[in-house]
C-alpha cells in the first residue's frame, strides 16, 4: 500500500509539472486534469485501504512503523490504524509441540524424542506433547526482542532442558510407572519457570510414551510375571485352606452323626430290627432257602418253603 501510495504521489506531481508547461493547450491542460483527479481519488482509496486492516480469529496484529515496534496490538476484526503503518500477523491460538520417535509425528521428521538420563543412569525416550500459546499483550515484545520463530528459538529448547532437568531426579522405573504425574509436575514446572517473562504460556504437558533399556523392560516383565505367580499361589493356597475346613467340618458332622447314632442304638432295637429283615427274606418270592446265623438270644428262622 505505500509503495502504491508513492506511486500515486508521484504522478500527481509530474501531471502538475505537465500542466504548468502545457499552457494555453486547453486539450492537454484538460487530460492532464482527469489524470490528476483520477491520482487525488486513487490516493484517497488508498489511504481510505490503508487504514483499515483485518485481524482474523486467534491472531493478533503487531504494528510497525518505519521499523519500530509499537506497543498494543491489534485484536480479531477490523482495526483503523495509520496508513504508514505494516501489520505483522501473529498467532494466538493453542499450539501443540510434539516430540517423538515415530516419523512424520511431531515438528521434526524423523526420531524427535527426547534421549535422557535417569537418576540411576540408564538411558530413556520420552515422547511428549507440550500445548503453548503466545500471550496476546507480549505479541510486540515477542516480535521485537526473539522474532516469529520464536518455537524454535525458545519453545523447543525449553522443553529438551526441563525434560533433562527432571530426569535426573527420577530412577527409570519410577518414571514408567509409579511416579510418571510427578515427573510431569516437575517439568511443568521447569516450562512454567522458563516460559516466564518471554511471552509464552505454557497450558499442559503430555508425557505420551517412556522407552526404557531393553534390559530394564525385560526386569519390569519378569517382575511383573512374578507377582501374578504369586498372587496365583495366594488363590491357590486359599482356595486349599477353604477345602480343608469344608472337610473338617464334614468329618466333624459324620462323626457327631455317629456319636449320636452309637448312643441311640440298643441290643434290643437290633435284635428287632434283624427279625424283622428276616421275616422280609422268608416271605420274598425270590427266596427259595434261607441259612440265618444263630445267635442264642435270637430265634432262627428258616424258609423251605419252594420258589418259583
């Protein structure tokens, strides 16, 4: 727009250059006048143009005039501003920052995951994803002080150091398992510290995936195949003891049932009790001869009669 805007300048003054030397040529005083009009209304637009400028949604517009900064920023919508003045266009919105192993995943191609020491020495690979937006008030002193790349310039480093930084406070296994929200406090943390005062705000940390040695993974497998063997056995032997006292307890009714049976029973209820079963044997059909053992207080019973 200013170069247009100088453009146009320019012509008006030749065309009233022209016009001084034309003279008493009314013709060409007359072409020279619509040009100069046409320039005055083309000037006008521009300017009218100029001071207008378009924010769109999540972006703030940084004003610079002549190479200096302005302070205050431009909002979404449309914005009056001064002509003379360019408009850099910053984004606002959450941004994700991803680090990873896999190809084509995060900002950089390939294996972009972090390589860390633990506390215990062993070496780990942490993908991650960090959300990050920039503070709308600090869009100047961004632009003026790191510039529009101010991901690769502050973001990414940050974020390598305080995963570096928190590493080392955490064995290896505390952060796959057991301390894995405390590890991510920590470089949320150390984010936070680092972002403080460079126009960034830090929103949240992902800790997507830890890759331990595969020494250790190996450890954490056996170990984990020992304990459910373990808690098996638990199951087993509980299992084991509940049998054991159902047996208990039915060797326990067997023998009061017994006891009670012994305390019950007297000579003469067996006594009847075998005349009577003899007495069933000789009248059966079936039965064609009888042999009872004698007892002497007992009367023995014989059957001769014939079957059929």
């Amino acid at each position: 727009m200013i170069a247009l805007l100088i453009f146009l300048i320019i012509i008006v003054v030749i065309v009233t250059s022209l016009k001084r030397t034309a003279g008493t040529n009314e013709r060409l005083s007359r072409m020279l006048n619509i040009v100069r009009n046409i320039a005055y209304v083309a000037i006008a637009v521009t300017i009218l143009l100029s001071a207008i400028v378009q924010v769109g949604p999540g972006e703030v517009g940084v004003q610079i005039l002549f190479g200096s900064v302005q302070n205050g920023t431009l909002h979404s919508g449309l914005n009056l501003i001064n002509p003379l003045v360019s408009i850099e266009k910053m984004d606002v919105k959450t941004q994700a920052y991803t680090m990873s192993s896999a190809r084509d995943e995060g900002q950089v191609k390939g294996d972009d995951a972090i390589t860390s020491l633990s506390m215990d020495g062993l070496t780990i690979k942490l993908d991650l994803t960090v959300w990050y937006r920039l503070n709308d008030d600090d869009a100047p002193q961004v632009y003026r002080t790191i510039g529009t790349d101010y991901v690769e310039k502050i973001v990414r480093p940050a974020i390598r150091t305080a995963i570096r930084d928190a590493s080392v406070l955490y064995s290896a296994t505390d952060i796959y398992s057991s301390k894995r929200e405390d590890f991510v406090h920590v470089v949320t943390k150390n984010l936070d510290d680092a972002f403080n005062g460079r126009g960034v705000v830090l929103e949240r940390v992902l800790l997507r995936n830890v890759e331990l040695p595969e020494k250790v993974r190996t450890a954490i497998d056996e170990k984990i195949a020992a304990e459910q063997q373990a808690q098996q056995m638990v199951y087993v032997l509980q299992k084991e003891r509940q049998e054991a006292e159902r047996k208990k307890v039915e060797a326990q009714g067997i023998s009061d049932a017994q006891r009670i049976v012994s305390l019950t029973i007297t000579p003469q209820y067996l006594q009847y009790n075998y005349i009577q079963t003899m007495k069933d044997l000789m009248n059966s059909k079936n039965s064609t001869f009888v042999i009872a053992p004698y007892d002497q207080k007992l009367i023995p019973l014989f059957n001769m009669g014939a079957g059929k």
